[in-house]
C-alpha cells in the first residue's frame, strides 16, 4: 500500500498540493485524474522521489520516502516521467536493459537478461528491439520506456501520462499490459491519465484531484458521473453506464 | 550493459593508429645518441599522452553530468580559473614566496583552491540550473573573460621577472612543459583514471538524465560532486603541465561519439582517450618533423575545435 499523509507541497508562493492525505491500495490499476494543474503529477513526482518531501509523509508499504536509501526504494518502485528526453542513439534493447541496473549495477547476469528479454517481448518490441529510439514513432517509443520500466521489476510502477503521442491501438494495447500486469503478476499500477474515459475502462481505483486536494475516491462507478465532470472539470457531460463501466460521451 | 557491446574492432584500429603514430614521433628525423633521443622524446611523448586522456576524460565527464554535448570543462572557463589562481598567487604573495613552496606544494595548493572555486561556482551553477543550456553557456563565456581579465590585469602590474612562473600555465604549447611536475602529475592522472573507470556504470545511468537516474536508485548529485572533483584535479594537472587547451576536449570527445556511437562510458572513456592521444601525437609528429611548421599544434586544434563548437551550437539552435 502507498499511503501519504498530510502531503503540502508549495513552489514560490503557489501551493500545489494542500494537506492532502490518500491510500493507494495493493495489487490494483488507480488512474490519477483531475483538471490541468490540480497537482497529479507533483504527487507522482513526491511518491517517487523525484522531488523534495517538503512537508507530509510518503509510506510504500513499510518504505517512508526520503529516509529510504535510493537504490533501496529503486526495487520496490519505478516512475516512468511525464517528460523523458533520452539520448536518442540508445537502442531499444540497450534502453531496456537499464531497467536491470538497480539489481544489476552494470554487471547483467542470465536472469537480467531473460527479464529484459521478457519486457520486450510483452510490449510487443522484438521487432524493434535493435532500433535506435529515434528511429521509431512516440507510441513506439512510449512503449520501449514502459518496457524499461517493466524489466525494473518492482513491486509498484508510477506512469505519468503514457499514453500522450500514442493512437488508440497503441494505447488500449498498454493499457491492457498494464491490466495484466496487475491481475498475473501482482503489481500495483498507479497512471495519472488525461482522458478520463481510459480511466473509466481499465481502472480498479479511480482517484480525482481537484486544487490540491482529493476530491473523490473510488471504483469508477462511484466517480465517475456528470456531477463529477462538472465539478472536476467544469464541463457538461453526460455519462453513460456500459457494462457496469461508466462512459463520458464526448 | 556491460562489457558485451564494445566496438572492438573500432577500438583495436584507433589503438593501432596510436601505437604507430608514437612510434613515428620517437624516430622520424631523429639523429645522433639513441639513449638521449629516447630519454628526451619519451618524457615528452609521455607528457602528451596523459594529457590527452585528462582533457578527454574531464571532457566526457563534464559533458555527461551537465547533461549535453557542446559544454567542456575549459568553455566553462576550469582552466582559465587555474591560471587566474596561479596569477593572484604570484601577484600576492610574490614569486619567491612562491618558490618557498615548492613546485609540489605550490601545485597541491593550486589544485585544492581550483577544487573549491570549482564546487562553488560549478557545482551550485550545474545544480540549479544544469538544465539550461543558454545559461550555462552565457555563465560559462563570462566566467571565461572574467577570469582571463582578471589575470592580464595582475599580470600587467607584476613584476616582468615573475611572470616567468605564469608563462608555462597560460599558454598552451606541446614542446615546453613543466617536467618537474610531469611524474606526479601522471601518477595523478592514473589515480583519477582508475576511479572514473569503477564508476562508469554510475556515469551512465546519470547520462540518461536527473529522473530516471533517481529512478534507477542512482545518487545523482553525489556522482555530479564526485565527476566535478575529478574534472577539476585532471585540469589542473594538465593545464599545469602544457597549459590550457581550449577545444581539444570538445573535438574529441564529439569525434569518439561519431567514431564509436555508444551510452556506455566503459567504450566512450577508451575511445575519446585514444583519439585525443591520436590527435595531439600524431599532429605533432606531422607539424614538427614532417612539414617542419612553426605554427603551435594548439593553434589548429583550437582553430578545428572551434569551428566544431559552432557546428554544434548551430544544430542545436536550428531544433
């Protein structure tokens, strides 16, 4: 379980995150979903390390965030960053094969390769797997950094917005990875998502940010409805019930 | 990662080209006493090897934690810092002062001071703002000026006698060193080299950028502290054995990445080192025994460095 407690978090005089409290439970796919600038992905950013714990408490599982040696918590959970401006000469495979190094450090034994070997063959990358990254599309690509994330194989893996730059195929394709990953392997997934209607259709745990603060927690059909929409987003929409997932018509 | 991936072939050849351009600078044109001709010629082969690899290395270090590839060591203005120390110690404390200290001394005391003015400014310059390239660059041009300033300004009001201690670190030339510093200076070098190689899986999980080398467990502003520490001792030995050579790191280590293209340090440490080393052997073997030019060896790397900063520094613009 990640639980945060009383997360403040304050750039200059604007206050992201406002005394915000939150469980994200085990062995479940939560989507993060709130308007631009509600907070997601400095939330994401806090629970990974990314950025400085200001004020408040990150728990994963009996790991509290900040006082955890670095390549300690590297085990037990991965982000894959909003933004990632890699060194396009890397090969897919080569890439991958970073995902090793917190088991690893540089030296692969047979059992790291295998699991590099493994990722690129569940994110549909063999083909791909001795390309340059700038030789292949952003979905393409996308999915060569979820790979990498896959091969660091712990137990928690944060994705902020992956499915930005990819089409529809693409992104169903990872998101049922990720379901997969959840329901086989045991692993939590927590995904700040743009499009609420991804959210809805491959979601256990639906999580609403709104200025700093959560708004709404719950299955998908608890949340997700027009209230909501307008309250979250100011938008008028209305939902749909689709076997017993709720669906915006957009 | 790992060893598997080394372009062997690629660096068999470099290290062939090395081998046979230092066997033509040790015999082409020599005459007279071997024994002398070895002795002479060896400490000066010596002397351009292992600053070529400090400069190649600082370089690639340089490079890798502030996350691009037209920034060097001596753009940022390292080695002109050097020399400006060493002018402010002349002008303050007098050349016989400084001759009290020794030559080892004087050295350990330059490279700690170079240690320190380079935490400060550097370290806090990369930390804060590594990110953007614009004003590392601007930062880094006016460091440069300011420090090249500050020392033709001391040294205009020193006394003519004692800049002779100046002259050898300001200018760089490949065919008056400082001898006496030589050997320790390449023990040093060795040390520094020997330490950047049990790092280098470290280096390129950093290479891959702030987030995900937190991501991957790495420590990154420890590697950041430790690289800078290394950068600033390889500058100061060798800008204190030839004196500063501007471009040189930047034109091989952009080479070694055409050469031999790799994320791995464990292949772009041995490459851009052979290059440097190829460069600086093989070019001065050409200009001093073949066509007999006057014109300093330092003076075509920075004129072809130069024109390669440019190049990049348009590419990067045009994105």
């Amino acid at each position: 379980m990640i639980s945060v407690q009383n997360l403040t978090h304050q750039l200059g005089q604007q206050t992201i995150l406002n005394e915000l409290s939150l469980s994200i439970p085990k062995g479940k796919v939560t989507a993060l979903v709130g308007a631009n600038g509600a907070g997601k992905s400095t939330l994401l950013s806090l629970i990974a390390r990314l950025m400085k714990l200001q004020k408040g408490q990150i728990l994963i599982d009996n790991m509290s965030v900040g006082d955890t040696p670095n390549d300690a918590l590297a085990k037990k959970l991965s982000i894959l960053p909003q933004s990632i401006h890699m060194e396009p000469r890397l090969t897919v495979r080569e890439l991958v094969s970073f995902g090793r190094y917190p088991h690893a450090k540089g030296r692969m034994q047979p059992g790291d390769r295998e699991k590099v070997a493994e990722a690129i063959k569940v994110l549909d990358l063999v083909d791909l797997a001795d390309r340059q990254l700038d030789t292949l599309s952003g979905g393409q690509r996308q999915r060569a950094y979820v790979a990498m994330t896959y091969a660091q194989d712990t137990d928690y893996m944060l994705l902020d917005e992956p499915l930005n730059n990819m089409d529809i195929a693409a992104s169903r394709a990872l998101m049922r990875v990720l379901r997969d990953l959840c329901a086989h392997h045991g692993r939590t997934i927590v995904i700040v998502l743009h499009d609420i209607n991804y959210a809805s259709a491959y979601a256990d745990n639906v999580v609403a940010l709104a200025e700093g603060k959560i708004d709404q927690q719950g299955t998908p059909l608890d949340v997700v409805d027009s209230a909501f929409l307008q309250r979250i987003y100011g938008t008028a929409a209305k939902v749909h019930i689709l076997d017993d997932r709720p669906f915006v018509q957009v | 990662m790992g060893g598997g991936a080394m372009p062997v072939k690629r660096l068999s050849i470099l290290t062939l080209l090395l081998a046979l351009a230092m066997i033509a600078y040790m015999t082409i044109g020599s005459r007279g006493n071997w024994d002398f001709v070895l002795a002479f010629r060896g400490a000066k082969l010596l002397a351009i090897i292992a600053v070529g690899v400090a400069v190649s290395t600082s370089t690639l270090l340089f490079q890798t934690i502030a996350q691009n590839r037209i920034l060097t060591p001596s753009i940022m203005g390292f080695d002109a810092l050097y020399v400006l120390i060493i002018t402010m110690m002349v002008f303050f404390v007098g050349g016989q002062g400084m001759l009290s200290l020794g030559p080892y001394g004087l050295f350990t005391l330059n490279t700690v001071l170079l240690l320190l003015a380079s935490f400060l400014l550097f370290g806090t310059l990369i930390f804060e703002h590594g990110r953007d390239l614009t004003r590392m660059i601007l930062t880094g041009v006016i460091l440069g000026t300011l420090f090249r300033s500050l020392t033709s300004f001391a040294t205009r009001m020193i006394d003519p006698n004692e800049y002779a201690h100046i002259q050898i670190a300001s200018y760089a030339s490949f065919n008056s060193f400082d001898m006496e510093l030589l050997y320790i200076g390449v023990a040093i070098i060795i040390a520094c080299l020997a330490f950047v190689w049990t790092i280098r899986h470290r280096l390129d999980v950093i290479s891959l950028g702030y987030d995900v080398a937190i991501n991957l467990g790495e420590n990154v502003r420890a590697v950041q502290l430790l690289a800078l520490g290394v950068i600033a001792i390889l500058v100061s030995v060798s800008t204190a054995i030839v004196g500063p050579v501007a471009f040189l790191g930047l034109l091989v280590v952009s080479i070694a990445h055409l050469v031999t293209p790799s994320p791995y340090h464990s292949t772009l440490l041995l490459s851009s080192g052979l290059i440097s080393c190829l460069i600086l052997v093989g070019g001065q073997t050409l200009m001093e025994r073949v066509l007999q030019m006057s014109t300093p060896l330092a003076v075509i790397i920075d004129f072809v460095g130069g024109l390669v900063f440019l190049l990049l520094l348009l590419q990067r613009l045009k994105k």
